[in-house]
C-alpha cells in the first residue's frame, strides 16, 4: 500500500528565502505525486503534479518540485519565498495506472513567511 | 462559475441529529470523492463514485451514507451525529477513477456538533 510522509510538520523561512519542503512517499508501483495548497478556509488548489514524464515538475506560483525514485522522494521547492507563500502544503500519491484512484494524503507541512 | 460546489459551507448542529451535505461539480468529470479533514489537518478519503458507481469505501460508520444521483453530484448524509464527526468534509472530482490530473477541491463544509 502507498504512503506518504512529509517531513516537518512547520516550516519557517524569511521573506526571500528558498522553500524547501520534503515528501518522501512509499508505493509498490510506479506513483503519480502531487502537491497541493491550502489557504485558511479554503479548499485544496493543485500546485504541480508528476505522472511518469519528466522528473522535474514546474508548478504554479513559482513552484517545483523533483521526483527521485532512488531516494523515493519528491521535494518542494521555490526559490525565493513571498508572504503570500504562508499555508498549508500537503503531498499526495496515487499508485497511477494500476489502482483505483485515490490519493494519499501526507499529514501536511505549515510553512510560515517572516518578513 | 465555481467548478466544484458544497453546501453548506457551515453547519452546527447538535449531537444526535441528521444532516446532509450537497457537492455539486460542472467539471464533466466522472469520479467525485469525499474526504474528511481531523482538526490536525489530516486529509482521510472516506468514498468515491464514479460515473454514480461506488468504488472507494473506506472504514467510515455505517451513519455516513453517501449518495450520487447522476455523476455530477455526490451528497453525504450523515445519522446521528456524534461529537468526533466533527471535523471539515471536503468534496473533489477527477476526470476519470484513474486521476493522472489529480482533483479539484471543493472549498469545504466545516462541521461542528455540539
């Protein structure tokens, strides 16, 4: 069965400093893994997404993240980080073609902005 | 136009009763999932249907009882309500049960019994 693990259930970084947060996940076939957002209040918004092409992933809002399948891994990355960056970032997996759909959902990473 | 619709967005109630929430999606998207977020932010699938079809059931109480009346909308109705269902319930939809797009969320309805 897949999981997903996020390292570091607070993140803090100043304004204009790289984001890094990890997702390390466990599948016994080849994943799809996501990131998604989550402003206060509000639903789930898709940041980037992997399905099997290439293993470094732009997303939205300046976003990216790798997939290492040695290292089973699929770090968040930005260069540099705005005040607008402060959420909720959650990982997911789906074990792609081979099972029904559903994604698992890592326990989440809040990541604060000082300015 | 909102791509993935829940109603209400609160709801208080107390301990005991029946409620529903609706989910609504304008997406042409086949599968709708509902899923459960604990006041540690942790995100548990509880159903999925595709094409009005329940393919996802995971161990949620017999008073959760889901109900898809066309493939664009999935309802979740919940029996006596206890303290611990408290908790925000969000509504998603993919393209197909094979999601390589991922999901489109709902903005969630915060349930809060007392």
């Amino acid at each position: 069965a897949q999981s997903v693990t996020q390292l570091g259930s607070h993140v803090s970084v100043s304004e204009g400093a790289l984001v890094l947060l990890r997702c390390n996940y466990s599948s016994s076939v080849p994943p799809y893994l996501f990131w998604y957002v989550q402003y206060p209040n509000q639903g789930l918004q898709l940041l980037l997404k992997y399905t099997s092409a290439a293993t470094l992933v732009k997303g939205i809002n300046g976003f990216e993240a790798e997939f290492k399948k040695s290292e089973t891994s699929f770090h968040l990355t930005k260069p540099s980080a705005h005040m607008s960056d402060a959420a909720e970032y959650f990982c997911a997996v789906s074990e792609g073609m081979s099972n029904t759909g559903k994604l698992i959902f890592g326990q989440g990473t809040t990541l604060q902005v000082k300015p | 136009d909102t791509a993935v619709s829940q109603t209400p967005k609160y709801l208080v109630t107390q301990m005991g009763n029946d409620k529903s929430i609706k989910c609504e999606q304008n997406l042409g998207h086949d599968t709708m999932y509902w899923y459960k977020q604990d006041s540690k932010k942790f995100l548990k699938i509880m159903f999925s249907y595709n094409n009005k079809e329940l393919i996802i059931n995971e161990t949620v109480p017999n008073r959760f009882s889901p109900k898809s009346p066309d493939k664009a909308h999935l309802n979740l109705h919940i029996n006596s309500l206890e303290l611990g269902d408290s908790a925000v319930y969000f509504c998603a939809s993919s393209q197909t049960d094979r999601p390589r797009d991922g999901y489109t969320f709902g903005s969630g309805t915060r349930l809060t019994v007392v």
